[in-house]
C-alpha cells in the first residue's frame, strides 16, 4: 500500500470539516484513510465508517484505544498519520496523546485552548520529530505561496504597512435573538476558549500575515465587541499590530459583518511595490506599483514559482478553491512524512500554532486592560 | 461496500482527465474505483494501478477483457459503472460495448467522432436503461443550476438574445512555429475528428446554452479560422445561430485568443431580466434589470434552488471550483443508478451528446459551405 | 479672447447630447461658446439661451442665418467652429453649409445617413483644410489611447483575432409594447436611415476597432434581429468581420440585452499577448499574456505614453468618465485649429464617418441578401 | 444674468484643485465666474485670468481688495459667493473675511488649520446665514447619496459595524529619500498644521462616515506612522472609532500603501444588511444579505431615490467621475443660494468642517498620549 496510512479522530456524521479531512487526504492520493474514532458514540461511529467503506474493525471507541490498538499492529500495517478534528477543546489531548505515542498529527484549528498547551505540544514535537500539521488552510492557496516568494526575494523591498481583514456575517443572523445564544458551542468559553472571533477568524488572518510576510507581530492592542452585553465571548475585532521597527498594521476581523461571506484579504505595502489578495478571489494576486501598470498573477504560468506551480492541479483559468487549498496542507504533510524533512511553507506547524494562541492571548489581554498595548511573549 | 464500483479506461499515468475523474468519483463517497485499463501498455497500467492502491487483479488488458472478466464476477462484486476517459476517437467503440455489456457508463466529451455513432449509442441507452453520464462539467456548477432553474421558472421572461464565448490562448504559443503542429493531437484529423476547436470548445458552450436555457438551437453559420494556411482544423470559430421564432444568438470560441485562461461565458437576455455567468468566477450568477439593481446570486443562500444548494459541498464564500462542478455530475450519475430514475438537470446525457455532435457536423458544413445556414437534424 | 469661438446647431433646452457638447467644449477652457440654433423654434432657441447666459444677438433661427449674420462679423469676433448637435438626418446639410462657409465643424455620429453624403463632405473638407471632429467619443478615452498605442509599438505582435460588442437594454422596456413604437425616432427610417441598432451602437463598436488597431475592416457578413415582425428597423446585430489574411473577428451590438447598461466591450489579440478594455470600466486596460502576468494599465502612471497621459486631468485613482472622453476629443479639435495640424488619434475625422457608413450600409446589404459577405466598398 | 456670480481665491496657474473648482462651477450653468484672487502674485493672477477669458477689471491682489471692490460694485453685479482654493493654512482669514463682508462661501478641505477656527466660521455663519460649502466631494457621489438614503429608510436596520478606508501610494516614491522632504508642504506643519495623513486623507473618510450614516463619532483611538523618525507629520494612521452604545469602527487611512491608487471604501454592516462603497468605482453601491443575492445598485435606475438620481447628468453605464462629484456640491450650493434653503446633505457644511477638525484634534492628541481613548468634545 503506497497511501500512507491515516486515522481520523471526530469528523464524523454531518460534520463538514470531516468531510474536507477526508477530501483533502485523498485528493491526491498520497493518505489511504484507515480507520478512527469518528464520533463520541461508538454506534454512530461505526454506521458512519461502513457508510464511506471503512473496515469497521478500525472504528475506535476512543483515542486511548485506537493508539493501543494501532499500535499493536505490524508497524507497516497501522496508521502513521492521525487527523484531529475534533471540537477544538479536544484538540491538546488528543495531541498530547498521538505525539506520545509517535503518530504524525494533522490538526484543525485553533491548535490548543491555551498558549500553554500549545508550547506543551510544540515541545514534544521538536523532542520527537513528529509532523504536525495545523490547517490553516489559507497558507495552501497557490497564489498565498507565491505572495510569499515575491516578498521572500524582495520584490516588494522593505515591507511598511500590512493590513488584514477576515469579515463575515455567519453569526448575524442568530446573535440578535438571545435565545440562540446557548445553542452556539463558539459562544461558550467552556468550549471556545477566551475568545470566539479572535480565536476563529483572527487566528486565520494572523497566521496569514506572519506566512506571507516572514514577520513577527511583537505587540498588539485589541479592540473587542460583543455587540451585545451580556454575550460572554467577542464577535468582532480591531486590533493593531506592532511588528518592530516602524512597521505597523492592523488586523480587523468580524463575525457580524452582515452579507460579507467569507471576505479574508490581505495588503502588504512596501517601499517598492505592494500586493493584495482575497479568499473569495483566490487565483489572483495583484502586484500594485507606483509607477508601472499593476500585475495580476494567476496559477499555472510559466513565470511563477515552482513553490506556487507544484500547489496547482489544473489548467490555467480552471478554478481552484477550497478543497485544494487544504489538500496542499496534506500534500506538504505527506512529502514531510515520506522524506523525514520539513519544506518551508508547505505546512502550517505547531509553531504556527504556538503563535496563534500567543496572539489570542495578547488580543484578549489587551481589551481587558482598556485596550493597551500587549506584547507577544 | 457502499460505493457504487466503478472502473476506469484511459485516464493513465500523468492524465489530468484521469485525476479529475477519480476525484470526482471519490469526492462524495459515493463511487469506489476497483479497477481499469489506465494505458494501452499492460505494464504501466499495472504499475499505476499500485501507485494509487488499487488490486492488480482488476487491471485489464482491453475493454473486451475487463468485460469479460467483470461480468464473470458475482453481480455485487463486480463493476456498475465504467468511466471512458480514453482519447475522443476510441469513446465510440469502448462504449458501444460497455452498453451492451450492461454497464453504466461515463464518458469525456465530446462523446463520439460523428453525430452517427452518438446517434447509435443514444439508441442502445435507450434501450437498456443505461445512466449515461457525459461530462459537460460546466452544467455541474451550482450557479449554473441556479441559472437554468431562474429561466425555468420564467424570472427572465421569454429569451431574447443568447450569447456564449469560450476563449482561451492555450495554443497561442505552440501554434505558432509550424514543427509543433505535428505533436498536438487535437490538430490532426484522425484522432480529433473534423474540428479542433468547435469540438473542444464550442461543445462545451453550446451545451451549456441548451443545458441553461432549455431552448434547442435549430441552424448555424459558422465562420471558422484556421489561422495559417495549412492548419488541418480550426483554432477560432464564430458561429451564429438561430433558435426558431426570432430568437438569435452566437457562439464564440477561440484557442488563439492570447492570454485568456478559460473564459467562458454567457449572457441571456429575456424580456424582463437578462443574465450573465463566467466560469472564472463560477460562484457568482448575475440577474441584470433595466429599472432595478442587479441581483448577484452566490451559493449557499437560503434563497437558492434546493438543486444549486445541493451542489454545494462548503459554507458560503468558500470557494468552489473545477473539481466540484466535476463531481456535481458524478452525484448525479450515483443517484441515477441507484434510484433508477434520472433527474433532469443532474448530468448531461447522450441526448446531450448527440446534439453536440450535430452542432460540429452543422458548424463544419456551414463554414465549408462558404458561411451558409445549416440546420441541426 | 482666448478661447475658440463655437457656435451649436442643435442640442436645446431638455437635450443630453446638447449639455454634453457645451460641457465637452468648456472643460478645458480652449472653446468659447457664443450662440447657435438651439432648438428649430426660435424663441425656445432664444429663452434657452438666456438660460446658459449666452447673448441672445448670435441666437439664429437657421444655420443658414447663423452662417449669413457670423461671416458679418469681423473675423476674429465670428466663431471659428460649429458643433451639430441636431437628429442624424439634419447632419449633413448642416456640414455641407458650415464647411462651405469655412467654419470647422465638430459633428455628432453617426455622420449622416448615406455613405454617399459622408464622401460628399470629405471631399470638401479635403479641399478646404476643414477640422471636422466627429464625436464617436470612445477614442477619447485615456485607456483606449493607451491600447491604440500598444498595438502601433507592437506590443501584441500581430494581430489575430478581434472582437467587440456593445449591448445595453436601452429599448427593452420600450419594444415589447407595440404602442411605443411610433415615439421613437430611432425606429422610424425618414429621421435614422436604413439602421436603427447598427447606425447608433455598432457604428461606435465599428470605429472603436479601427480606432485602436488601426487595422481596415474589409468585408462583414451581417446578422441584424428586428426581434419583432413589422418592427422596421435592427434592434441587433451580429456581424462578422474580415480584415485580410487571416485574421477575422466579430462585432456584437444589442439595443434589447436586458440590464446591460453601456457594456461597450473591446478584446484584440496578438500573436504575442493581447488586451480588453470595458466602457463601463473604463480608467484600467488589461494587458493579456500566457506566460506572464496579466498587467492593468491605469491612467497617469509615468510609463504610459504621453498621448493618453495628456487625456488625464486628475490624480490617478479618481475616476473620469464619459463627459472628460467626449472633451478631450474637444481639446483634439482646438489644437488643430490652432496649429492647422492634426495629430493622428487625436479625434475621429470626417475618414472615420465614411468608413462607419461603408459599415452600416455594407451590414445592412449583407442581412438583406441573406446573410452573405458583402465588401466595404 | 442667471448663473450665480463667483469668485475664486487661490487655484491659480498649473492648480489641480483650481482647475476643478471652475469645471464644478460651469458644469450645470449655475455659476458664472467672474474674477479672483489667482495668484499671490498679481502679474501671474491677471496673466492667468487672461488665459481662461476672464475680465482682467476683477482680478484683484488680495481677498481685502476683492472684498472692496465688489462690494462697490451694485448688488446684482457682485459676486454672490467666493470659492477658496488656497492651501490649508490661508483658508481661515478668506473665509472670515468673506463671510463678514456677506458672500457665500465655497471651501476646500480640510476647512482650517485649528478646530477652534472652524467653531467661529460656524458661528458666523450661523449668525449671518451664509451658505458654506466644503468641498469633501466623496460625499457628492450618486451613489454614496444612495447609501445615505437607505440607511435613512432603515434598509441596513440598526448599525453595528463601521470600517472605512482611504488608502493611496502617492508619497510612497517621495518619502524614502530625506532630501524630498522640504519640498512637500503636506511635511510642514507650519502650512499642514498637527497632521499631514489625517488632515487629508482621514477627514474624507471620517467625513464619508458621518455623511452616510448620520451617527456621530464620539471618541478615537489613534495610532499615526511617520514611518521615519525624524519626519514632521504623519503618513499613515489606524484609528479606533466609537459611536456611542456598542456600535465601534474603524477607519484607516495611509499616503503610503505603495502602487494603491485612490482607495477610499467603506462598509457599514447593520442587523439586517451591510453595503460596501469604492470610490474607484463610484457607479456601484454594494447591498449584501446574509440570506438573498447582494444588489448592485447603480445611477440612473427608475428605483433608485431621488436625491441620487438629482445627481446624475448622463445615461446609465456611461462613468461619471471626480468632476461629477464635485459639481453635484455646486449645485447644492447654486440651489441653496437661490432658494435660501439648505437641503440636507445637498454638500457638507461647516459644520461638517467643526466635525471633522475635532477629529483631527482627537486623533493626535490620541496618539501622542500613547494610544488612548480622546473624545471629540
């Protein structure tokens, strides 16, 4: 068997982010999915794996069981990658686990519910030489790569300003009656964490910025908004970025921003040229200069960069999306398994994720202190 | 298992059709490919058969022995449906006999070499019941449902004006030095049949103006361009056409139109709206008034047809693409095999096929005529 | 006085064309306007001159008296130049009188209503040294400029494939009631000659493609729609175009594309890379290649050519629209009044007007015959 | 004489804004220009009202003079209203002079150097019934009108998110090389006054914000980028915006976001729509849903207000631009004047101009205490 060999924990039965797991494993043909532990319940568990022609003596009742089980396996014959898909409280056990237990880990996001637990995670992975995986899948977009290598072999020069957005109106149609409050896990802090927005959407559009740019935020200083008193967890953020020296920014992002769909962009301005690409646009990216026409990029041409070539799996102009931004992610993570090396920027890790939660962290800090400035430890 | 078993001819080693069908079929679990002949080379089709983790033992020499051998299988073992992904010249004779073997079949377009032989297996289709499943992906895009059902339900008024393009430079660069002429397989007439471009191309924006409108083109004039004297088949063609009553409209499309990726698109006026939908930007629909705002359609939208939400697999504002529409036709098919019963927009048939194959006929004898008006049988 | 003094035939109280000529001649300081004969009653003509502050002594109740009472005058009091701005069917007699008379005319399009006529008056203006500005005001466009000179450096290489299209709904909601058709003058053939749809919208298209390649339509075979029996004129049009060689293209205009608006749209492509540019959008021009980005020119940039940099008025980034197009086909004019030299491109010319009919009676005689190829003569 | 007599302060030889200020002016036939104050230098002033037809009688050598002389002249002679088009730092002393001595007054922005000098203008001018004009033109657009009107109906339902935008490169070449920085009087405060980015850029945007919500701003929290230490004034600004209960926004604002060209946006998002407005592509207003297709609104439709449609000179789909938006504040002003009654929103007013040096005053004050939260008092 030349797939190797994956496992899924959570993503179960009319779970989306399962289905993209999935899709994205076999997109390319380089993961065979095994087996897992689908749902809390073993039943449903096991209807849901005959119902995508699983083995159903793979179906686990637990993490716990399915590293004892696999484990006991012919090491050629069990699972050497597991995806975490679960709800995100999960996330560090599971992890914690998995790592222990020598499996590579492919993991949603956000990472962790604490910074804590993330640097936990971060340092078993370097102790062990594990792959994990963070999907934050917009790193996977071909041209997201590309703005990478452009600012990467400076054509940009000096970076001055950077500017984020990641709106949407997804909760704005259930947050203005109360009542729904309680029917929402991202609204309970239980569940979520210190943040809803933050975590959710300015997780994304963080990572965004720090893998484009090569550049650390060192400090922030967070405006958050309920919308709502009472509403435990934020739906709407405005927070500036410090990145050292004189170059500043600002990350906005938004749960409440009525009939915007999933309107994540990004500006990079530098002393010599700027760029700027969006989500919903996602196969171009626009070079801007002062003093000379604009450029548009787009996949598949023969003048991009090999990084950005290798993510593109169709003639030009034949849209790409999603599904394929994801799989680039698994795609990395395979060729990091077989190869025993890491590529730069093929895949988020769990230092992306150690940064993310640092951000959350700092963010939150921020808004409660009367929105000071908050460094990034 | 309940993935309908599905085998594959053509579609080999480094085939961007083949990888398109398998994920197609894979995308929504609804298909398990078991076998094929992937190459007319035994052993490479062997060898690839094992690069995607399939059984050696379903790996077939020919269509004539996968036949045999599939049918000497018990009936829930063995294959339901069969995937022709070979060159357009060997459709015909791989699925005449996969009909009449009675196999399910889904085949790449443009389904035949004549409008004779689609004629032929419209006859056996019919027949035997067989769900034929031609891939005319662009009708699997869910704004394009969305299109055809606006018009079904009569939101344009009555059609007035019809106009496709399908442009693209692909090739712009390699038509150019007349050695390269030899080594592309779409200008030579045995293999592609009498038309390059008009059986490339405009199959695919003329199936989508009768897929969207549900109108029947009735004559053609064409005027098509070889661009250098020489050239076997054509590169660029314009093709008016006519519809009955005074309903009129052209078809435009082109490999030479340098630095066009895939831009197909298409724009029906009614009486009372018009609406326009390009392939490069596949999720969004305009619906355009004189005395109102224009209306811009997206996937996902309460608002939306049951049949473009069912074509959605992500949240709103992520985008979709290729692949998607791709699979879209394959749900399609599984559902018609299993329910025995075809839904009428779910994938374009035979009967689709046939037309197409009128169309180049008609097109073809209309620009041989010297641009005279040709009817579609 | 510094400015050029202009007189109008035509465009009175209530007429858009009207205020766009006096706009078009004042924007720039170089045309001052002295009088005319705004309306054929005179004492409208009178009142609505008081209305724009114009001295009521140079209100005239026929060019033939404004040509008579101006050439009284002392030579550098008289005007200089006389715009016609009245229904197409009064152009002709107009010019033949105010060239004759010496004045340099500037003339709404299209020129006249026989192709005979316009030969008529470019004879004359070629015996006369006459400025004779006709405003197909596309070509003013900055972008347009910029394309023009694009092709002439050879940016493109050579040329292989053109196409053009004009569609709006503009009759839309007027047609489809039988009742309205009496009250529009571009539906009667005494006040619009043999062309309704080609005479106003294609003429623009037609002149635009010539504008810019600088390349000679030689021969169009012409599909026009009346869409309604016993509707006398073309609502639309598809008309095909050869140019010699092999290159051919396709000119579309629509009076019934439902909500369209003025979606005046121009493609040309080279053997080397090709461009687009939209009416609608008018201040980008988008430079298409297969192997490079695609580059979005926009005005003022310091590497575009002088020529449509001096079309600029503003910074870049602030829009400009029709009115500065039309004007700086004005600032054209004025600059060869004052030099006695014209400065190719800089406006369309009485040439322009021969060719535009050529077209129109050479599409209408195509349709007539059947839908055959019909040379320009 | 009917168009209302005026005169010109400044915006003299080579003005951009001079320039603008007369093609405002003409454009609807309700100002006729008499004289000014060109120039400082009054050999230069006469030289250029020479140049533009002006009677060189009413050029005079300083707004003292002006104000002498006119009011010498008898009343239905006179000027009516006085444009200033001076730099910043002039703009107080002309506009108390005139509005003193009775004229009406048109301003350009930012209104003064000190919030201080705008409150006694708006006295004044409350006092004497002055109509003061100033110049923030983006509120002159068609369709900004339109948004203001449909958040007025209660389209959008209750605000609840704000972020506007004003983004431009065009110090971006300047700015890197020191020795440029004393020829850009924007660098010097003794003629910028306490900002450079703020003053001219955000006032527009924060001006937009309160134009087409209605909502005042209450307090701001300011970060300002002189992005070399050692530069004077600010080139780029992130300001926090709170509008009272727990509405927020944001506004941004930046002459360094390289090769961005006029990127003023604005999105408002309310509990039942959001609408989104570019200023590079003025003709559209975005209308987004969270459960139908978004509208595209656009000039001239039958459905449109009023108010806009009172905006819009030509048919739909012909670009109105700049000039247009501007213009539409002259002509509220021309009817204010005539009618002596201010229609709101018809132009921003002084206080307007009380608005928007507040928000000045409050975002450096903001930002020079460290980033907290200042009220505009």
């Amino acid at each position: 068997m030349r797939g190797i060999k994956l496992g899924i924990v959570g993503g179960g039965p009319g779970s989306f982010i399962g289905f993209t797991h999935r899709l994205a494993a076999k997109m390319d043909e380089e993961f065979a999915l095994v087996g897992g532990v689908f749902s809390s319940d073993y039943a449903k568990s096991v209807k849901f794996a005959r119902s995508i022609d699983l083995d159903v003596k793979r179906v686990y009742r637990s993490v716990d069981e399915l590293i004892e089980r696999e484990r006991a396996l012919p090491v050629d014959g069990r699972m050497t990658a597991v995806t975490i898909a679960t709800p995100n409280y999960l996330h560090y056990d599971a992890a914690r686990k998995l790592i222990r237990a020598g499996f590579h880990v492919i993991c949603d996001k956000p990472v962790t519910m604490t910074c804590a637990e993330a640097e936990r995670l971060e340092k078993m992975v370097g102790e062990r030489g594990t792959v994990f995986c963070l999907t934050h899948n917009y790193t996977g977009y071909p041209m997201v790569r590309e703005a990478r290598k452009l600012i990467e072999k400076g054509t940009l020069g000096r970076i001055q300003k950077i500017d984020v957005q990641y709106y949407m109106g997804a909760f704005n149609p259930l947050v203005h009656d109360k009542k729904n409050w309680k029917s929402i896990w991202r609204f309970d802090p239980s569940k979520a964490g210190i943040s809803c927005n933050v975590a959710d959407l300015g997780t994304h559009a963080f990572n965004l910025v720090e893998y484009i740019t090569q550049i650390e935020v060192k400090a922030v200083l967070a405006d958050l908004n309920t919308l709502y008193d009472g509403l435990p967890l934020d739906l709407d953020a405005t927070i500036l970025l410090r990145f050292g020296g004189n170059l500043k920014g600002v990350l906005r992002s938004s749960h409440i921003a009525t009939g915007e769909e999933n309107a994540l962009e990004i500006k990079i301005y530098g002393d010599r040229m700027g760029l700027r690409w969006e989500e919903e646009n996602p196969n171009c990216l626009y070079l801007l200069s002062d003093n000379k026409p604009a450029q548009v990029y787009s996949r598949g041409k023969s003048s991009n960069t090999k990084f950005s070539l290798e993510g593109t799996r169709v003639y030009r102009g034949l849209p790409e999306g999603f599904f394929e931004s994801f799989a680039n992610l698994y795609k990395g993570a395979a060729k990091a398994i077989r190869t025993k090396r890491e590529t730069s920027g093929a895949f988020p890790t769990i230092h992306d994720g150690v940064r993310t939660m640092k951000f959350v962290e700092a963010a939150v800090s921020s808004h409660k202190k009367g929105n000071k400035w908050v460094e990034l430890r």
